[in-house]
C-alpha cells in the first residue's frame, strides 16, 4: 500500500480506507496511509470488516457514506 499511495497522485480524490482482518484496529493504519498523501486527498472514515464480510455488507457500507461506485456496479465472485 505505501508504495502504491506513493507512486500516484491522488490529489482531489476521495479515499476510503478500509480493510479486512481478525486482529488489530485499524487506526494506526489509517494515520500512515494519510500521511502518504496530499493534505487535498478526502479520507473519508475507515471501517475493518472480519475476514469472512460478504460484498454485500461491504457495498451497503459504502452506499452508506453516498459516493458513487464506477457505473455504480458491483463484482460478485
């Protein structure tokens, strides 16, 4: 991930910051990633889903926050 924030400009973007995992927070992640980026880059809050979060619950979260998805579509596996 620091690699990829720091290859790219993603000044004006909107960044959510999320994750999947069945051990620690996710703040401390979320403070380096930030600091990876422009200060213009929009954050909006972080969430960490368990390992085993289906699409769904991650789509409804993100529908949640009210920022459009690619042709508003979702990948099912």
């Amino acid at each position: 991930m620091d690699t990829f924030l720091e290859s790219y400009d993603f000044s004006g973007k909107t960044m959510i910051d999320f994750c999947t995992s069945g051990g620690s927070g996710i703040s401390t992640s979320e403070g380096n990633l930030k600091e990876l980026c422009s200060s213009d880059v929009n954050w909006l809050a972080a969430n960490k889903f368990s390992s085993d979060t289906d699409v769904d619950t991650v789509r409804d979260w993100v529908q949640s926050l009210g920022i459009e998805t690619k042709n508003n579509e979702w990948r099912k596996r």
